[in-house]
C-alpha cells in the first residue's frame, strides 16, 4: 500500500504542478524504486523492451501515412464527394464532417491527426451554411475522437501490444461501435440545430456526384487497401501500415501529383516528431506499469477491486467506465492504457470477460476523453482551429458527449455490437 501511495502520489502532484504527463510517468516510477530500493539500472532494459516490440512499428507508419495523405490533399477531396452525397439535406454539413471523419480516421489512426487535417475545411463550411461556430467545432472535434475507434487505431495497437491479443480482431472490434458513433453524433447535432437556419446546397446530379468519386477514389482506396489486406491475411497491421504510407506515396507524387520533393522532408520531420512523443509516452508508461506490477501495486488494486464487485459483470464494467472516464479527464488515451490495465486486465479475465470486448469498451472510453476538459487534447486542437475559447467548446461539446456515452453503454453491455465481426474472422 505505501508503494501505492507513494507511485500515485508522485504521479498526482506531478500532474498537479504542470509536468507533462510522460515526464510525470517516468518520475513518480523513478521516485518509487527509489523508495523500494530497487536497481534505477533496469530502466534503459524496460524503455528498450517496451518500445521495441514489432507490433508498435505500426505506429510510425500510419502517421506516416496520414501525415502524406494529409498534405497529398486527400482531406478536401474526400470533403467534396461526401458533400455531393449529402450536402442537400438540412443536416447535410454535419452529415459531411462525420462522414470524413471516419473515412480520414481510418487513414490517420488519431483522433488529433484528423481533427487538425479536416477542422480548417469543415469548420469555415459549417458556420457558413448557419451552424453555429462552437457548435460546429465540438462536434468536428468530437467525430475526430473516431480516429481512435475507427480501424486502424494507434491506441487499438498499444492495447495489442499490452495484452497480446490480435490486433487485427480488435481493429475489427472498432468499426462497428465507431460508425455508431459517428451515427448519434449527427442525431445530436440535428438536435441541437433545430431551431437555427441552415441554409442547403442544390442537390448533386450524377454526373457531378461521378466526378467528385473519381477525384477521392484513390483516398477512399487507402482505409479499403489497409483492412481489406489485413482480414484478407495478406499483410499484417504493421506491414499494412507501411503499406498505407508507401501507398500515400504513390498516389502523392504519382496520382494527385500534389507532392514535391521539398514536401517529403516536413512531411518525414512531422512523422517523426509526432511518432516521438507517442513512444516516448509509450517508454515511459510501461516503466510506469512495469513499477506497479513489480511492487505489487497492480495486484492488490485486481484483487481489491475483485472483492468489491463480488463476481458481479455488470458492476465490474460499470466501475470500469467511471474509472476510465474520469481518468479519460487527465491523461491521454496511451497512458491511461498502460496505468489502468494492468489492474483491470486480470480481474476481467477472472470474471470471463472476452478481452476483445474490454479493448472495445476501454479504446471508446478513450475517445470520449479526448473531448472532456480539461485535457481532452480534441478541444485544444478545435479551439487553436477555430479560435474559439475553452469554455465555449466545453458547454458546445456536451450534446455530443451524451451521445456517445449512449453508444459506450451500448457496447459495454451488449457485447456482440464490438465482438460480432471479430468472431467472424476468427471463425
């Protein structure tokens, strides 16, 4: 318990005194092997060991392959045909920001990636046709949190990597609850516009909706290529990844020919530094549960836990969402993975529940958090896009929440809406 206290404490009053999270990691798991007395000398061996696994090599590549398909211009390609298809109906604009948002989610793999990528084009869009401007950046913040339900998903990869579990099911496990997302969001949006006048574009004729297809079909190809080569069992996640970005490539330089040269080394700058602060999270956390399964902390949490649920499966997932939504608050999607499963792991285990299904219901969490303040790194990124203010996205963002808590309670006790299409791979 005193290790408890004192690798939670130091992480708290770290957080609390403004040090980056992964710097708050890495010091409260410094602080307590020092109060354990155990050897600092094993630090660089577990920074290597968990930031060297083969799986995780994913992650580079799909923000490789975001970052090129980004700049190639795939963004406002894909935002003209989707408005061809639906920019006639009263909701058509919010239509069009869901819409692109799960196809983009399915090239980035993140929720701020695509949130920053189609924000400067949709936002303006909407608060044109009459969307109120608050309103139009929650909800294109908050269907940006898709990218992290959506297949391929950077935090679906890191969950994979932790558990050992298919990443290939649990991106499988993702596609339904994040197009049932995607679904209420739009429903809330319609809610919320009821009373405001939306103002709607001629609807398209085929021809001009065939021409909009034509110009996006090497974008939509991308997501079609990365899972169909995965559940097809030609590549794996990882090789599909690196897939992608060769693929951006091609269409960059080649197709849409939107790339030049000069662009190639920001776009390799950005990749790397994004990938950078993502693995330094992901060294720095596994030292974090490294420290709370050596000193014992994890296991007396499972079995504390164990005991206040009494077996009970709906209790248990009940504690799991409140946990992980307040957590969701604080810290970042990757982080919370690896403080909170190490505890939460074992005890669904013991209580039967499929692991595919608890991916599902922690990765939906975690988007969630994306947009709840005061870190919901989604809400920062809207307002730096829109310049609009904390507190105004804050109260705009709570209409979309509560939709997606609707779908959160869907899938945490209705486990076939995440385990459906997995077991028809594994089958």
């Amino acid at each position: 318990m005193s290790a408890g206290l004192v690798v939670f404490g130091s992480f708290a009053v770290l957080l609390f005194l403004g040090v980056p999270i992964a710097l708050s990691l890495g010091m409260a798991s410094v602080i307590t092997l020092l109060y354990e007395n155990l050897p600092l000398s094993i630090i660089p061996a577990n920074l290597y060991s968990s930031t060297g696994k083969f799986v995780l090599l994913a992650i580079p590549f799909f923000i490789l392959g975001g970052n090129i398909m980004e700049k190639s211009g795939i963004s406002s390609r894909l935002i003209d045909f989707a408005r061809t298809l639906v920019g006639h109906k009263r909701s058509g604009m919010a239509m069009v920001c869901v819409i692109v948002a799960c196809f983009f989610a399915a090239i980035s793999g993140s929720g701020p990636a695509t949130v920053a990528a189609l924000g400067a084009i949709i936002i303006p869009a909407m608060t044109q046709v009459g969307y109120n401007k608050a309103s139009s950046t929650a909800l294109m913040s908050t269907a940006g949190a898709i990218g992290i339900v959506i297949p391929p998903s950077i935090t679906f990869v890191i969950y994979g990597s932790i558990t050992g579990n298919s990443v290939g099911q649990l991106f499988a496990a993702g596609l339904v609850p994040g197009i049932l997302m995607g679904v209420v969001l739009v429903i809330a949006m319609q809610f919320v516009s009821r009373k405001w006048e939306i103002e709607t574009i001629p609807k398209a004729t085929g021809a001009e909706r065939w021409a909009a297809f034509k110009d996006a079909f090497w974008g939509i190809m991308m997501p079609v290529i990365i899972l169909g080569g995965i559940y097809g069992g030609i590549f794996t996640p990882t090789e599909a990844a690196a897939v992608a970005a060769f693929y951006g490539l091609l269409v960059g330089f080649f197709i849409y020919k939107t790339l030049k040269l000069q662009d190639l080394m920001t776009i390799l700058k950005d990749s790397v530094s994004q990938t950078a602060v993502v693995m330094f999270i992901v060294g720095t956390a596994s030292l974090f549960s490294w420290v709370l399964t050596v000193t014992g902390v994890a296991s007396a949490a499972s079995n504390s836990l164990i005991t206040m649920v009494g077996g009970n499966k709906i209790l248990f997932l009940l504690v799991v969402n409140i946990i992980l939504l307040i957590a969701g608050c604080f810290i970042d999607a990757n982080s919370a993975m690896y403080i909170i499963l190490p505890i939460l792991y074992p005890v669904a285990t013991a209580l039967g529940i499929d692991p595919i299904h608890l991916g599902a219901i922690m990765v939906l969490n975690m988007a969630i958090g994306l947009v709840t303040p005061p870190v919901g790194i989604n809400l920062y990124t809207g307002c730096g896009i829109a310049n609009i203010s904390l507190k105004e996205i804050s109260k705009a963002v709570l209409p979309f929440v509560f939709a997606s808590l609707l779908v959160l309670i869907l899938v945490t006790y209705v486990p076939g809406v995440s385990t459906w299409l997995p077991s028809l791979i594994s089958n």
